[in-house]
C-alpha cells in the first residue's frame, strides 16, 4: 500500500476513534466489561439477534422473539446504551463506506 494511503487511512481512524459516536460507544464498552454476566447476555442478545435477521423470519417475529428474550437487556440502562452507540458507530463506518465507494470509480455491476 503506498505510504500516503496508508497514512490518510491511520489518520481517519484517528478521526474514528476521537469521534463523539466512538467515545460514547467506548464508554459503554467499558461500563459494560465491569460486569461480566451483563456482558455474556449481551453478546448472546447480538448473536441471536445476527442469526434471527438470516433465518427469514419477518421483522414482527424478530422483535417478538429478541423482546421475549432479552428484556432484561433491553431494560437494562448499560446494555441497552451499549447496543445502541454500537449501532451510531456502525452507522458512522457504512456512512465512512459510501463516501469512499462513492468517490471511487470501480466497476461493480456484477453485484
């Protein structure tokens, strides 16, 4: 990869990393690693989650299913903020994604 590249890339995830989205979503993180069981239930809720949208169900079952589940979770002040600053970052990287897709001339009509 050529140096300047390279550099511009590091350099946008400094930008990444000092963002407001980031640093709330490290917050929680945080918070969140203090405590362990709330962490596992956490990360169960993302899998089930990630396997229910592949599963073909409609998104009426999904959010019955994950909601019958995982109250507790969605309840929960820490998880609950954790989820979604997860959600703003991924946010902010597709956005970061689409600028960079759409500034590029690459032939993907095969898609």
């Amino acid at each position: 990869m050529n140096d300047s590249v390279k550099f511009k890339a590091e350099e946008l995830i400094r930008a990444v990393l000092d963002s407001e989205e980031y640093r709330n979503y490290d917050n929680y993180r945080n918070l969140l690693s203090e405590n362990p069981e709330l962490k596992d239930r956490v990360q169960n809720f993302r899998k089930t989650r990630l396997e229910t949208e592949y599963s073909g169900k409609s998104d009426r079952e999904i959010s019955d299913l994950l909601a019958s589940q995982y109250i507790d979770i969605l309840n929960n002040t820490i998880a609950a903020g954790y989820l979604n600053a997860e959600l703003e970052v991924c946010k902010m990287m597709q956005q970061i994604n689409e600028i960079l897709m759409g500034g590029l001339q690459l032939e993907l009509d095969f898609l």
